[in-house]
C-alpha cells in the first residue's frame, strides 16, 4: 500500500511539473534560485548523486531533516553532492521556507 500511495505521489508531481524523475546514469540537478529548490521533489534510483547548485545571490544549505546530512554554507556558483540512499527531505536553515525531497524510487 504504501509503495502504491508513493507511486501516485510521484506521477501526480511529475505531471504536474513539480518533479523530476531520474534514470540510473542520468546526472541529478537541482537549483537554488529565487529563493527555493527547483525542482523541490526529484525521484532518484538509489546510488544517484544529487547535486544543487547556488544559482541566487545570498547563500543557503542543504539540511536533511533526518540529520543525515548538512551542506553548511553553499555561496553562491557553488554545489554540494549526496549519494541518494533513502527518501529524505531537506530545507535551507537560513531560509526555513525552502524545502525539498529526494524519494528514492524501488529497484525495478
């Protein structure tokens, strides 16, 4: 069931155009731009590696809200990476309303 409610999750993103979904080799981009992550949910194979990339002109964070990982201070024109694992959702600390998800979709 809950494999179920996460596929029609991802489907109703992705038609929506608020997600991306990514192939095994495929690199995972997402955005820090104009105050938000674009897009805010990325459906990734597990082994993935996510990379956002500062495109605004203050600086912001990439902060698991699990604890898993903190990217501290991302200045602008840089990134941070992850190794996707497990779903996981993150926010910038400097701007609490930024936030976004990595869902790691079940080997096929």
């Amino acid at each position: 069931m809950r494999l179920q409610v996460r596929y029609a999750l991802g489907v109703a993103l992705l038609v929506s155009g608020t997600c991306t979904y990514a192939g095994p080799s495929q690199p995972v981009e997402v955005s820090m731009q104009q105050f938000a992550f674009a897009p805010p949910v990325v459906i990734v194979p597990a082994g993935a590696t996510v990379t956002w990339i500062n495109r605004d002109t203050v600086p912001h964070s990439v902060t698991s809200s699990d604890g898993g990982f903190d990217s501290g201070p991302i200045e602008p024109g840089k990134s941070f990476e992850w190794t996707a694992s497990k779903s996981v959702a993150y926010h910038c600390v400097y701007h609490p309303s930024m936030t976004g998800s990595i869902q790691v979709a079940p080997a096929p």
